[in-house]
C-alpha cells in the first residue's frame, strides 16, 4: 500500500472525490473535513463550503 499524497495548500477539496478516492460516502469525509476545519488544518474560503488545506507553519 503507498502513502496517499497530500494536497497542496490552496488546493480545493471536493467531498464527492475524496469520498469516491477512499470509497466511502460523503458523511465521513464531511465529517473529517469539518474536525480538520476546527484545527485549523483545513480552511474553508467564500463560496460556503469551499474547504481548503492550510499551509503548515515553517
């Protein structure tokens, strides 16, 4: 099994493809999006819901 490759920050998350990639339904990567958000390792961006990864500190 390869490790997953990361988005690059700024790059856009899509549910539906992110839970098509790791073939589950969108609640759980919802979900996980959401606790990401809380982190602040995800950002979310006007329009509503446009969920992207933060770039980490360095």
């Amino acid at each position: 099994m390869t490790a997953p490759i990361l988005p690059a920050p700024g790059t856009r998350l899509v549910e539906l493809q992110l839970a098509r990639e790791f073939g589950v339904s969108q609640a759980p990567v919802r979900e996980a999006l959401r606790e990401r958000s809380s982190t602040r390792l995800v950002e979310s961006l006007p329009p509503a819901r446009n969920l992207r990864p933060r770039p980490l500190p360095g």
